[in-house]
C-alpha cells in the first residue's frame, strides 16, 4: 500500500462526508427510535416485526423475505419470531403449496401492541422529520433513500409473491 490515492480522490471526497453523514444520522436516530420505543414498553426489533408484517399484505410474509427485510440471518429471523410467538404477537404458518415455505403473520394480539405504541412513535418521527426538515427535503430524502435502498439490495421476486 503506499500514501498515493487514485487520481482525482482524496479524503475529503463529497461522496466520504455524505456517507459519514449519513451512518452518523442512522446511528443517531436509531439511538433515538430505540428509546422512544423502550419507553413506550417495547423492544425495536419486536416493534419493526410487527411494522413489517401489518403492512403486508395479509399480515404475513414469508420467514425468508422478512430476515431480508431486518437484514438479519433466517436462524435470527428464527430465534425473533420464537419470543414473539411465546408472546403472542406473531404465529408461523406453513405454505399449504409448498410445505417448506414457513410464513411469519401478526396476529390480532400483536395488531393491538403496534397500535398501542404507534402514536408515541409517529410523535417522535415528527419531531425528528418535520420539525427539522422542509416538506420538500423530507420528500427529496425519501426519494434518494428509496433509490439508493432498491439499488443496493433489490427484491427477489420469489420472496414477494403474495401470501397464498
């Protein structure tokens, strides 16, 4: 290795700062949404299964598009879903096509916990979001993380067909 950096690149590139920012901001906000949501009496994880699985249709995905979605491995996605089955929040359906696939469904009792907790979340995401940032920037945000997400980890169509 030696002190020479590729032409035209050096430490203070535009594009090292922006992404310095922005793994500062997510760090920072997940600190944040982590003890919003611990004082509301849930743990983050729990909250984002839940999230996930409302908004999905049927609420249920399949276990495998859901460690996707948590960025977390199927064996963790599988040890998540024991605690909140024991809780009640979620139960594991087996595909009837497909008996291999296992889904991952919310159920009434673990609908009831996200509503309970969802005001003092949507709350604190005001203050982070509106408070801070114009309209027009919250919607410019949106847009490049959404683009910059789908770009880095694209879908597998596999994953997302609906829930049979």
């Amino acid at each position: 290795m030696t002190d020479e950096e590729p032409a035209g690149c050096d430490i203070n590139h535009p594009l090292i700062t922006l992404t310095g920012l922005l793994i500062e901001a997510e760090s920072a906000l997940l600190a944040r949404i982590n003890s919003t949501l611990r004082s509301a009496g849930i743990a983050t994880d729990a909250f984002e299964v839940l999230l996930r699985l409302s908004r999905s249709p049927g609420g249920r995905l399949r276990m495998s598009a859901l460690s996707r979605q948590l960025t977390i491995t199927t064996g963790g996605a599988t040890r998540m879903m024991e605690r909140l089955e024991r809780d009640g929040l979620v139960r594991r359906v087996p595909g009837t096509a497909d008996r291999r696939v296992v889904f991952a469904e919310v159920t009434e009792t673990g609908r009831l916990e996200l509503q309970r907790v969802i005001e003092v979340h949507v709350r604190d995401l005001i203050d982070v979001f509106t408070v801070r940032l114009e309209p027009d920037e919250v919607a410019a945000l949106e847009r490049g993380l959404r683009a910059l997400r789908d770009s880095l980890t694209p879908a597998d169509p596999a994953e997302d067909d609906p829930p049979e």
